[in-house]
C-alpha cells in the first residue's frame, strides 16, 4: 500500500522522521550513561573476578566491562528512543508532506 495525499490523492508524499531521530540520539546518549554507570558499579565485581590474574586482569575488566555496558546501554537506549520517536511522528507532528498540493498530514490511526 503506498501513501497517498488525503486532499489531492497524488502518491508523491516525502516523510519527516525528525521526532525519530532525536528520539534516537537522545536514547542512545541516556542508555550509554546509563550502561556505563552500571557497569562501573558492577565494577567491583569483575575487579574481584579480575584479582585473579593481578593488576592487569582487574584493569582489563573494569574497563571491558565499562565498554560492553555502554555498547548494550546505547543500543537499547536508541531502539527505545527510535520507538518513541516514530510513535510521535506518526500520531501527534504532521511529518508527512505532499508535494504536490503541500499538505502536510498524519496517518490515520
């Protein structure tokens, strides 16, 4: 099904996403923070593991620790955000724009 324009029914329509990409940077900026802050706490725990090996092995685990939480943090703040972002655009901002006639609309709900 392609998109078409409620008031002149041309199929020429462009999309804005620009609530989704905010969304998304705005997750993945939070789920990083939060990621890595997690993992430093739970620092304590891979320095522990880490003791084993000596002062390398706790460093290394602290700070692979530190990496992976804000990977997994970032991804998962971004998808949230992307969702949210999407859900915005398509219910409450007119991010669609025909080209021809100019109308700007929503998709029905």
């Amino acid at each position: 099904m392609s998109l078409q324009c409620p008031r002149c029914h041309s199929p020429k329509v462009a999309s804005f996403n620009h609530a989704m990409k905010v969304g998304a940077a705005i997750g993945t900026v939070g789920g990083v923070a939060r990621g890595v802050s997690a993992a430093l706490a739970g620092g304590q725990a891979g320095a522990a593991l880490g003791a084993i090996a000596g002062p390398v092995g706790v460093t290394l685990g602290s700070v692979s620790g530190a990496i992976l939480g804000g990977l997994a943090g970032g991804v998962g703040g971004c998808a949230l955000g992307a969702q949210l972002g999407e859900s915005l655009d398509r219910h409450v901002l007119a991010h669609n724009l025909c080209l021809l006639c100019g109308h700007r609309f929503n998709l029905p709900a």
